[in-house]
C-alpha cells in the first residue's frame, strides 16, 4: 500500500510538472509569485564573475552550493532506483540531498534498501534524513543512523493529510514532538512544510523548539493536495488545491523570526533561485522539476541541469553584483503586484531600500 503510494506520487508529480515544462525557463505566459520580486536593474552594479563564489553558510553548516534536492521518496524498488539516481547527480554537482520520509522504513525495515543508495552514492555529501512529527524520538534515531545523516527534516504536512482518505487527523502534538526529537538526536533538525508554507507565526514557534533552520517550503510548484485529490475516486478536497502561502510571501513573512530560511517550492528556475537568495534563504531546494528531468530524461540530463542552473546563478549574481549568497541577500530588490499586496495587509515589512548596497 505504502509503496504503491509512494509509486503514485512520482507518477503524479511528474505530471503536474509535465504540463508547466514549457514554464520552466519562465514562458512569458507563466506567472507565480516569484514574478513579483524584481531586481532593479543597475547597470555599472556588475562585479567579476571570477569573484562570486556559491558557498553557503548557515546554522554552523557550510555548503559549497546553496542549491538541494528536496525530499522526495523511498519505499519501493522503482523510488530507491530514483533515490540512487538523484544522489549521483548531487554527488556530481556538490549538492546536498534530502531522501523523501523514511516512515516506510520504520514501518518496514526490509525498504531500507530503497533509501541507503542516498548515502553510498553520495558518501562524503551533505544527507538529510526525513520523518513526519509522529516519530517518536528513538524512530527519529534510526531514520538518522540508517543514512549517517547531516541532519534531519521533519515535515509538516497537515494540508495533505486532510486530503489522503487514510491520513492522520491529529496534528495538536506536533509541537511536543518536534521538541523531544530534537532534544533526543544528535544532528540539527530542520523543520519544512511540503509545498503550502511556513508562515512567520509558525517560524517563530519553531524557533522556541530547538529547531536548527526551517525550510518554508510554500505553494507555486508541486501541489499535495491535487496529487492526494487524483488519488482519491471522488475528488471531494477539489476546492483545497492552490491552499497556502506562496514560496516569496513565507520568506517574507519568516526572516526575522529567530531560524536561519531554507526556500523551496515552485522554483522554475535561476532566476527564482536568485530572487529566494535574495529575499533571504540561505539555500534553494527542489523537489519536482528535478523529479521530472531525471524521470523523463535520465540522470546525466540532471546532472546536467544542475550545473547549468549553477552556472546561470554565477551568471545572474555577476551582472547583479553579488560576491556570494550573503550579499545576494543585501541586493535592491523590489516587490510588486499580489505579493506587495499580502505584505502590506499583513504588515510583512517589505524590503527597505536603505538596507541595500548596491
Ligand atoms: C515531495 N515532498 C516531500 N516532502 C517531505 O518532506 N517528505 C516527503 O516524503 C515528500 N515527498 C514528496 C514526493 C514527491 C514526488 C514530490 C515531488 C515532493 C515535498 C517536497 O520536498 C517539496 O517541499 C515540495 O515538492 C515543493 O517543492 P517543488 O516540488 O515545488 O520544487
């Protein structure tokens, strides 16, 4: 049954996905949130592109990229073969790799070969390892010990599980949860959302937690609750998809909150990559675009278009005038149209001009 789900959610990714390929590289006729965010352009701002470097550093932790696969699957031969191929391509590229919830694992210790893959292709990588809130803390040790993770993710995902016939329906113990595993492990937690956001509330409670960093993880790309709905005959949560804080508006609303951001969902491409750096996530991760090209493609198209996105952030950063992520960070940036929108009803400090360098 678990695996058979965990089947589905590729198939059904990769469809969603499908459908917006032509919206990777930002077709004119695609807007999402990201289209909000602008960098004005400053034409004597650009640096040396010898001069920018990709090196990220955050809750003690320093990356050679700030770009991740996102977590994504495990749990049936078809998705450890996944799990396999995504490690070789961030092996290849310096990525970090999130494997998808190891709760088949703890269930089943026989799919353990469904996740390990991650971590013998990518011996000396940055590996998480990932659990929903329901883990216990000695669960949460063996999901961490079966990868030798870098650290762990616990996800949040009440939207989805509201959808899934068979998901949970209590969610009050999450905080006590998250609390005591991360007491009880020895790896930094990170806390992420799946796809409907983190909102500044949420980060500022997680920050009491014990809680390393969160990923806010927000609406534009793939979407769990149509995947759930296509899953269920009677597609009665219809009205639940598009739920949530878009990727631009949490980050808005969570920096300042006490954690260092991650950003993901709905990054289409470098330039949305660019502008979650520059609205203060100190990486990018990315689940189902990534998902599609190897799927449809294979692992050397991956490969390839993970160092193509790597090169065109270098690129962006070089015209814009960005020695590193930090300073992609204090870059002019300017907000507009539905995303000002929020902010400004919300009382989401937008940007200050005074606060940039360039
Ligand atoms: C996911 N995601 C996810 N997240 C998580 O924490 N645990 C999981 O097991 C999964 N499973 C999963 C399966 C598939 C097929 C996809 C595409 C995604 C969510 C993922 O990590 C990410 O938060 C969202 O997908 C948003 O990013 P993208 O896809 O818009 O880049």
């Amino acid at each position: 049954m678990t695996a058979t789900r965990k089947d589905d959610h590729v198939r059904l990714a990769v469809a969603q996905h499908q459908t917006s390929q032509d919206r990777r590289y930002g077709a004119a006729s695609y807007t999402g949130a990201f289209d909000d965010v602008h960098f004005p352009h400053h034409a004597l701002a650009g640096t040396d592109r010898a001069q920018v470097g990709l090196r990220t550093s955050f809750a003690g932790w320093t990356w050679p990229v700030p770009l991740y696969i996102n977590a994504m699957t495990g749990g049936s031969r078809r998705t450890g073969e996944i799990n396999r191929d995504l490690a070789i391509a961030a092996r290849e590229t310096g990525l970090a790799i999130a494997t998808g919830s190891m709760s088949p694992f703890l269930k089943d210790p026989a799919c353990a070969d469904t996740f390990t893959p991650v971590r013998e292709q990518h011996p000396g990588g940055f590996v998480m390892a990932n659990i929903n809130a329901n883990a216990t803390p000695e669960q949460a040790r063996r999901a961490i010990g079966l990868l030798d993770a870098n650290a762990l993710q616990i996800h949040l995902n009440t939207v989805q599980e509201t959808v899934m016939p068979e998901g949970d329906r209590s969610f009050g113990h999450w905080p006590a949860a998250i609390e005591a595993i991360a007491q009880a492990v020895d790896v930094p937690v990170i806390v992420k959302e799946v796809g409907f956001g983190l909102s500044g509330r949420t980060v500022t409670r997680l920050a009491c937690l014990g809680v390393a960093a969160a990923d806010v993880a927000g609406r534009g790309g793939t979407d769990f609750a149509r995947i759930e709905n296509s899953r269920r005959p009677s597609r009665d949560h219809a009205y639940l998809e598009g739920w949530g804080l878009s990727t631009p508006a949490a980050l808005l609303d969570a920096r300042g909150r006490g954690l260092p951001l991650l950003a993901s969902g709905g990054v289409r491409h470098p330039l949305d990559m660019a502008r979650a750096l520059a609205l203060g996530a100190h990486a990018v991760g990315v689940s189902g675009p990534f998902l599609t090209t190897l799927v449809n493609d294979g692992p050397a198209a991956l490969i390839e278009q993970l160092t193509a996105w790597l090169d065109q952030l270098t690129a962006l950063m070089t015209l814009i005038g960005a020695h590193s992520p930090a300073d992609l960070a204090r870059a002019d940036i300017h907000v507009t149209g539905a995303l000002r929108e929020y902010c400004v009803q919300r009382e989401i400090p937008l940007p200050a001009r005074e606060e940039h360098s360039r």
